[in-house]
C-alpha cells in the first residue's frame, strides 16, 4: 500500500479490525478447562489467550513468525551522539544479510523468516536540530516501505531496527510525545560516556525546539524527530493490525515507533505486547506511557529485535501448553 498523506495513515488506523471476539470466549473456556489450578500458568494464559483473538482460532500456534530489520542513517549523528560512526550501519546490514548478527541467531532459533530493508543509508535524514528530519514525502515513502513488508501470510511479527544516532531520535520523539526534558529520556545507547549523555540530553531538548509542531501531533513527532527505518518500523506495526498479525515489541526505539501510533489512535497497539524491558533509560519510563508490561527483563539494550525475537520463545511456550494441554474432562482428572 503506498500512502500518500498522513490522513491516508489516520484512516487506516481507523479501520483497524479488532480481535475475534468468538475465538476470545473460546480461547477462554478453554483455558479454564486445562489440567491445571486455575491461573497457575501466569501470563502465559493471557499472552496465549490473547494470540488466539487476534488469529481467530481457539487453539492456535505460530507456524510462520517474520522478524523485519529495518535500517537507516540519522543526520543527528553529526552532533556527537554515538559512540560509534555512521557508517557502522551500512556495515552492520552487511552482517545482517551475511547472518552474522545476533538477530539473525535469534531469528533462526525461533524459526522465523527474517528480511532486512535498507532505507536510502546514502542519504541521512536532516539534522533535526536545525528543523524536520524528513519532509512528508519521504515521511509516507518509509512507512509505506515499512507497510509493504509485512507477509500478510505470517502469524507474528517481530520488527527490529539499526541505525546509528537512533536512541537520540526515539528520545526526542518520547519527549515530544509524553513531556519532560531531553534528560528524561536519554541512555547510553552504543556506550556513551557522560558527556557523550549529555550532549544526547542537548540534543533532544534543541531538537524539540526546532521543530514545537512536533508536540501537536503524534505521526508530526515521527517525521520531524524520527529516521526513516523507526518510521518503516511504525508501517510495519500498523500493517500487521490490518491483517490481524499479532507483534512483539522490541526496544527503547521500537516502542517509540509504536507510542506515535498508540498517541495517533488509542488501541492502535492492542495487537501487541512488550518483549522486553531494555537497559536503555527511558525504556521503562515509555511502556508505562503505553499500558505494557515487558515478558522479559534480561538488561538487553542490543535492539536489531533481538529481545523481541527472543520473546518468541515465550509467546510459543505459551501456545503450546495452551493449544495442546489436554482438559480434565480427556485426561479423566478430576477437575475438583
């Protein structure tokens, strides 16, 4: 789907399908039926209970996962904000497409497709300092890219990121959307020392000045202050909910590509749950923002998706003690 404004993006928001509430109720009683205590399996029954709504069958599993690297280069990066170079992310989506990064191990272990799209690296978003870091028609190009790679034919969905400068990006795009000062939420990112914070911290609240228009609206605050690959990773999400493809959300910079959709349209994310909780900073702070808690806490602050595909792990154990536990009616257990 190429969209051609931002009202081309509200309108799909709006017309997001909701879980099937028939497989819901069943996926319900089915749970209250399984050879153990009630509620004795914790969060799995509701992560698995909540699959099952959104693929529409009681007894679901997932056969065919898709975790998506998306990358592009930030003009932020000019500013200091790295403890690492631009071009580490041409050369990182080399490793991607050679399978020599974590993501593609992780991506293997769960048995998931994984795609790594490219988003114009030769040429960086603008400084957003000095103003927007991408006017609209590259704005609707990346989401449109991130829309279009989403397999409608996959059963989860897992969307992952490399750039260099991007917890600066995400961080002054959570500033713009939830308040507070650059301070708030900045983090290390690839390592940077104290210094290195506070030009991160400088950066954020200059950004926000540069571009006030970013405070009035969610999907202004993913052009002016975001990159081409968090944008794609904002289509991919909304993708997934028009083919009711549930999604495991990744980092700090994943869930601010997600927030910009959650602050556009309420429930935009109700296909989704939190992977993991980072060790970046303001990780924490952004899914209280958005009403998730995290599957796992492992102080992981890799992105590429590597905490969410990881995730994938849960999510099946999940499905399996679900979908193939036997009731206490066919195990002749007496339910008590």
């Amino acid at each position: 789907m190429q969209f051609e404004t931002l009202s081309d993006i509200h309108a799909a928001l709006a017309a997001a399908p909701k879980p099937d509430a028939t497989a819901l109720e069943a996926a319900e009683l089915r749970n209250g039926q399984l050879t153990k205590p009630p509620a004795a399996l914790g969060r799995l029954e509701e992560v698995a209970i909540w699959y099952c709504g959104w693929r529409g069958n009681a007894r679901a599993q997932i056969d065919a996962p898709q975790v998506i690297v998306f990358a592009g280069n930030h003009g932020i990066t000019a500013q200091g904000v790295s403890a690492f170079p631009a071009e580490v992310t041409v050369q990182m989506v080399a490793n991607f497409e050679a399978g020599g990064a974590a993501i593609n191990q992780l991506s293997k272990l769960s048995g998931a497709k994984m795609d790594v799209h490219a988003l114009d690296l030769e040429q960086p978003t603008a400084d957003f300092t000095q103003g927007p870091a991408m006017d609209e028609a590259a704005f609707l190009a990346a989401f449109s890219t991130g829309w279009g790679a989403v397999d409608p034919t996959s059963d989860l969905l897992v969307v992952g990121e490399m750039g260099i400068g991007n917890t600066t990006a995400a961080a002054a795009m959570a500033c713009a959307l939830f308040g507070g000062t650059g301070g708030d939420w900045v983090g290390r990112g690839t390592g940077v020392d104290d210094a290195g914070l506070a030009r991160k911290a400088d950066v954020v609240a200059r950004g926000i000045a540069a571009n006030p228009e970013a405070r009035s609206d969610p999907l202004t605050a993913l052009r002016c202050l975001g990159g081409r690959e968090i944008v794609a990773m904002a289509g991919a999400l909304a993708a997934a909910r028009a083919n009711c493809i549930p999604v495991i959300l990744d980092g700090f910079i994943c869930t601010a590509a997600a927030a910009c959709l959650e602050q556009a349209r309420k429930g935009a994310l109700d296909h989704c749950v939190a992977g993991h909780l980072s060790a970046e900073g303001g990780h924490r702070k952004l899914l209280d923002a958005i009403g998730k808690e995290p599957l796992l806490n492992l102080g992981l602050r890799l992105g590429e998706g590597s905490g969410a595909a990881l995730a994938i792990q849960i999510l099946k154990g999940a499905l399996a003690c679900h979908s193939g536990m036997a009731s206490f009616a066919e195990a002749g257990v007496s339910a008590g």
